[in-house]
C-alpha cells in the first residue's frame, strides 16, 4: 500500500503538516500504524471524550479534522461524523482511507467559518482550530468564531 500521507506538507497553509509526507495525526487503523504523524495518540483522545461524553448516536462535527483520525474514531464509537478541514489534501487523504475502510464518515473541503452547513450537529470537536485561527485572523475574531459555532451546536 502506497503511503496516503505523501501528499501532505507540500503546499503550506494555516493547520496544515509542515513536514512532507507527514499527517497531522495518526489514523486508528491498523493499515495505517506506521504512517508517519506529527502527534500519535488519537485512540486516547477519542477514549477521553467517550469518557465524558456518550457519542452513541449523537451527530458530531470534527472542525480542522486533518486526515480523520478523530473523525474516524468517534465514527466507530458509534456517532456520525462529519469531518472538515481547509486543507484539500488533508481531506483527499481521508476520503481515501474512508473508501478502503467504510466507517460511514463524511468529510469536506470548507474554509473557516462552515455556517452554510445547516445540519443540526449534537457536539463539535474543534482541537487546534481556536489557536489557528486566533494565529491567523486575531484572538477577537477567533472569539467571535467560538460565539458562533457554540450557537450552532
């Protein structure tokens, strides 16, 4: 199997991988264990908000999703997902893995903010992507942006 990641890094934006070939975080495949990450760990962090919070059935949106290892994660623990980055091929190499893996989650391609989005969602993860945009557009806008997504969910 050819490494999905390598597409990665290349072109340089605001929360993508800033090494070639090298994904944001891991995927919970055993496919993919040795694709090379910036931070491993997604199964903790998946099992910590499990802990705290039933996904079971529940609607979730993972903004700056990367290449899905979150996303893909609370799909399996029974939520549907809908992953979203600004990264195209962050969000070509989760396709890719969704198609050989079939969890049933959805990614895509979206800028910052994804309002247009009119599906009700139970619960959002949103990891880094306070802190990309606070870098890029100002701490107020970021707060503006937490406000906003906070009334959409």
């Amino acid at each position: 199997m050819s490494n999905p990641f390598e597409r990665l890094g290349v072109v340089q934006r605001p929360g993508s991988s800033v090494t070639p070939g090298t994904g944001y975080h891991n995927l919970p495949f055993e496919d993919y264990g040795d694709a090379p990450v910036h931070r491993g760990g997604t199964a903790n962090r998946v099992l910590q908000i499990t802990r705290h919070y039933k996904v079971e059935d529940k609607r979730g949106i993972d903004l700056g999703c990367s290449v899905g290892g979150l996303t893909f994660g609370l799909q399996m623990a029974g939520a549907s997902m809908l992953g979203v980055d600004a990264d195209p091929e962050a969000v070509k190499v989760a396709l890719s893995v969704e198609a050989e893996q079939g969890t049933g989650a959805r990614f895509s391609c979206r800028r910052l903010p994804i309002f247009d989005i009119v599906e009700p969602f139970d619960f959002a993860v949103c990891y880094s992507v306070f802190m990309w945009i606070a870098k890029a557009e100002g701490m107020e806008k970021a707060t503006e942006w937490l406000c906003d997504l906070s009334a959409h969910i």
